[in-house]
C-alpha cells in the first residue's frame, strides 16, 4: 500500500503523516510512507486544500489531519 501525505511540511502534515503511520503499523500493514510537498504535484492529484491522504494514488481526505482510529478505518478499506 502506497500512503501519500500531500502537503508543504505544515503542523497539522506532520501531524497527518505521524497518525498515518501509526495507524498503518497498528494494522500490521505493508507500506511506504510518502510525503508529497511540491505543489504542482499535489494539484495534480486535485487536493484542494492540505493536509490531505492518498492512498494508492487516490486523495481520500482533505484539509484536516484525523486520528489515528479514524486513518485506520480508511486504511483498513
């Protein structure tokens, strides 16, 4: 599974990418963690405001950094 935070590098990103993590080693998930700042390319996802999460290349939230027990249902879909 491919994991995408796409944001600048912002407090609430951070955030993102610490709660998604944790929430993908909680789920005994593999996966790679990546993190997307430039912002053409996270235009070209259509994230229109960040933080936001793809995974696997599609964007399924965005503008807000959640907790780990609401990343882990999303991942666990």
């Amino acid at each position: 599974m491919k994991i995408q935070i796409l944001g600048t590098g912002c407090a609430k990103c951070k955030k993102l990418a610490k709660n998604a993590e944790t929430a993908a080693q909680e789920l005994h998930l593999e996966y790679e963690l990546i993190k997307v700042t430039d912002i053409q390319e996270i235009t070209a996802f259509g994230a229109l405001m960040t933080p936001a999460l793809a995974i696997n290349g599609q964007v399924k939230l965005s503008g807000k950094a959640p907790s780990v027990k609401e990343l882990k249902r999303l991942l666990d879909d």
